[in-house]
C-alpha cells in the first residue's frame, strides 16, 4: 500500500517562495468581507450555500431551476459558513483560495521547470496586477468561477509538467483526473472546455501516447460516469433536472437561449478595453506574444511560451463561439496570459545586473498599491436592489423591523433574503419583506431605500427617520397621521 508520503508530490518551495504567494495574494483578501453580498448569481449560490450549512440538501439547491451546476463550489461554502462567523467571508473564501491555489501552481511549476525567482514573481504580479480574475463575479465573490478556474489550471499544469519530463508517471494519472472531475463538479460542461487546446498540445507531446493506453481510457470513461452521477442522482430527486440542464448549459454552445446576453465575436476582447479589465496590460501581453513568436532565441523558454499562448488565446476562440457571453466567462485564460507576459519580463529581467534587480520591487509595489486602491473604490452596492441587504446586516434588528422592497423579479429580492436568513439565525428574528404600500402598518420599523415608496408612506403616515444610512437608503419609524 502507498504511503502519501508517496502519493504526494515534492515540491521545493523555500520560506521566501511562501511569502511572495501570500503578498501576492493580498488583493484577493484585501476588504473581501466589507461588501454586501452582490444579487444575481453570488446571491443565488449563497442561499443554497446557507441553506446547506443549515440543513438543507446537499444534492439539490435551494432555487434549483436556476442553480443547475454541480454543487462543489456550494459545498465548500457550506462548510466555512458553519465555521466562519462572517457570512460574506465564508462564502467569498473558497475564490479567494483559488487565487492562492492559482499562485501556489505558478511558483511551484515554473521552479519545478527551471524559472528563475523574479520571474515567478513577475509572473505573479502579472496575475494579480489588473481586473481581469481579481474583480467581481470571479475572485472576490461568492461565485463558481474562480474555483473552476483553479482546477483547470491544475490539469492543465500537470499535462505541462509531464510533457516537460517527456514521462507520464502515474502521479500525473491520479491528479490529473482528480483536478479533470473537481473541474467538472465546480461549473460543469464550462471546467472541461480548456481540454480542447489542451488535447491539441498533447497530441502534439512526446507523452501523447498515454492518450491510448487502457488505464487514461478508463480514466476518461469514469470521470465522466462521475459526472453522470450528480446528473442521474440530481433527476431523481428533482424531476425535469436533465432537461432545463441541457437547455440552459449545453445548448447555450449553439442555440441563443439568452438574446438578452447576445454580444458579438470581438466582446471579450473589446471588454479588455471598454470595461478596463486588462488595460493596459492586453498591449504588454501582445508585445510579449509577438517576442514569444519571432524575437525569443531560447528553444525551451520558447516551447513553454507557446503552449501557454495556444491555451489562452485557444480558451477565447472557443468562447467566442457562442452568441450567449457574459464578461466573466473568460476567466480561465488569465493565468496563462500572466505566464506569458510574466515570463516574457522575466526573460528581460535575466538581463539587469544582480544589484540592480532590487528595483523591480519598485513597479512592483505601484502595481500591487494601485490594484488595492482599486478595491477601496469598488466595494459600494453595483445595484439599487442590494441597497436594502446592505442596511440589514449592519442594523439594529427588532422583532417590529421590516424591509420594503418592491421589486421586478424574484432574483432581486435573493440578496436580502440572504440577510433575512443570516438575521433569524443569528437574533432569531423573522424580517418581513413588504412589497406594497398597503402593507405598511403603524409601528412598522422599515429598511426602505426606494424612493417614491418612501414618498407614498410619507402621504398616508407619519415617520420618524431613525437612521440615513449613506448613500443605501433609511430606516424609519411609521406613526398615525396626524
């Protein structure tokens, strides 16, 4: 029998290694807990993340006709919320971890394959430097897509790391799979879209021959029936599953199942610009591209670029090919753009003088200072209906406070439905939400933050403002009309 000793891989990280990854890391972390959970989809996953850690089933969400991916994401958040006592910090963790994953891989695979010290950690600042994965909806929410990302690129390194010892070891076999299922279980079909670039640098390998073998097949043939299990299991227990799956993930691929989120073959691409997600870093990354192709003389650093350039730039044609996108779709490219661009700089950096090379720390802290003082600047509710959520967490409760929200759909009223239940766990006090002005009764006290309902209770009551909450919305006392 295998010790883990055995099973485990050796990796030759020292102290110095570990402290660039967590200073590194500090925006994933920085202010991660001070924003209200945000509505639409971390809104979503956190009521089914909350309803787990309390109870609820594992296998089938809370809002399951809308939440239709496997659960993994769901059931890492479930656990730090029951040991966690901030909910936005529970749920938000298992992404900011991947970026620590993410970093972890970088400094660990380029010293495995040769890289010099300050190139692992340009190729770091160059992960972290801009708004491409440490943003909103991927690293710094409660949302699925940071995790998927980190499973991939650890498939992805461990195919890397095999081609780069020409050897398939059964190491690389048993990870492989692991990283290829969890990929899978944190976002579906979109955790094994990457296999498309990558099935070609493989075939392309001295180790394409492991693609034949009985063992990868069966490897194949059992992370997918694992798949299928969540899938059967899932069916049974909610009836129709299969069908609005298929319908809202699979024929995304060729059918407009959501016109409202059409967007043109350039949109990722002109995101980098017009949403300032990676600017001006996407003109570094295109120098570094164009080097990496016709100016780079070392053979080896040159084969390692190119795999990374076919596995980025590959990721966005294929999700280009869908009319359905939405901005955060293209997260799994970034560490493969920042492997590129990182390595590329260190590449130049080999050419300073060993006393000279302190000063990189230099650009290296305004990147790292200007990306934390992007975060203190993007922490505010993106959305009038997060207004009430974000009053609820930090009010005084009572059993006679309401929230007021009239409201257009479902969804928007997911977020502060989240606080209501955090609230009746925490003080055991069931907040009511009012939809209508006819509902509010004298001695109401009402979170409300819409202004022309505010108007109307005005003309059928008195009120008392008890607080103005900046720049979200009022709680008020409501007395008989005098």
């Amino acid at each position: 029998m295998l010790s883990i000793k055995k099973i485990i891989p050796r990796f030759d990280l020292s102290l110095t290694d570990w402290a660039t990854i967590l200073v590194c890391a500090i925006p994933a972390f920085y202010l991660l807990g001070t924003p209200a959970i945000y509505i639409w989809d971390e809104a979503v996953y956190t009521n089914a993340s909350f309803d787990i850690a309390n109870g609820s089933s594992w296998l089938v969400p809370v809002h399951g006709d809308y939440n239709t991916k496997p659960p993994l994401v769901l059931w890492m958040q479930a656990v730090f919320l029951f040991l966690l006592p901030s909910a936005e910090w529970a749920v938000r963790l298992p992404s900011a971890l991947s970026v620590i994953g993410i970093l972890w891989m970088f400094q660990a695979g380029l010293k495995r394959w040769g890289f010099d010290s300050w190139t692992r950690v340009l190729v770091m600042i160059c992960f972290v430097g801009h708004e491409g994965f440490i943003r909103h909806h991927i690293s710094r929410t409660g949302d699925l897509d940071a995790v998927m990302t980190f499973f991939v690129t650890a498939y992805c390194f461990i195919v890397l790391d095999a081609i780069h010892a020409k050897r398939w070891s059964g190491k690389h076999m048993l990870f492989f799979f692991l990283a290829f299922i969890a990929a899978f279980y944190s976002k579906s079909i979109a955790g094994w879209m990457m296999m498309a670039p990558l099935g070609v640098i493989w075939l392309l390998s001295p180790v394409r021959a492991v693609l034949l073998r009985m063992k990868f097949i069966a490897g194949v043939v059992l992370s997918i029936g694992v798949g299928l299990l969540y899938y059967l299991l899932r069916e049974q227990l909610q009836p129709g599953y299969l069908s609005l799956t298929w319908g809202s993930e699979y024929l995304r691929i060729a059918k407009n199942i959501m016109p409202w989120h059409e967007h043109p073959a350039s949109y990722y691409f002109a995101n980098f610009i017009t949403l300032k997600t990676f600017t001006p870093w996407v003109y570094l990354l295109v120098a570094a591209i164009v080097f990496s192709l016709f100016g780079l003389k070392d053979v080896l650093v040159r084969n390692h670029l190119l795999r990374w350039i076919l596995l980025g730039l590959g990721y966005m044609l294929i999700i280009t090919i869908p009319a359905v996108k939405l901005e955060w779709y293209d997260a799994p490219a970034y560490p493969f753009f920042a492997l590129v661009t990182g390595v590329v700089a260190g590449h130049f950096a080999l050419a300073l003088p060993s006393r000279w090379k302190s000063l990189l720390l230099i650009p290296i802290a305004l990147v790292l200072g200007r990306k934390l003082v992007f975060i203190q600047h993007d922490i505010n509710p993106r959305h009038p209906f997060e207004n009430e959520g974000a009053i609820l967490r930090q009010a005084n409760i009572s059993t006679n406070t309401k929230v007021f929200m009239a409201v257009e759909t479902p969804e928007h009223q997911l977020q502060v439905d989240f606080y209501r239940k955090v609230v009746l766990k925490n003080k055991h006090i069931n907040v009511p939400v009012l939809h209508q002005v006819n509902e509010v009764s004298i001695g109401d006290e009402i979170i409300i933050s819409q202004s022309p309902y505010l108007e109307e209770i005005q003309n059928q009551f008195s009120i008392d403002t008890m607080r103005q909450w900046s720049d979200l919305g009022y709680t008020i006392q409501v007395r008989e009309k005098r």
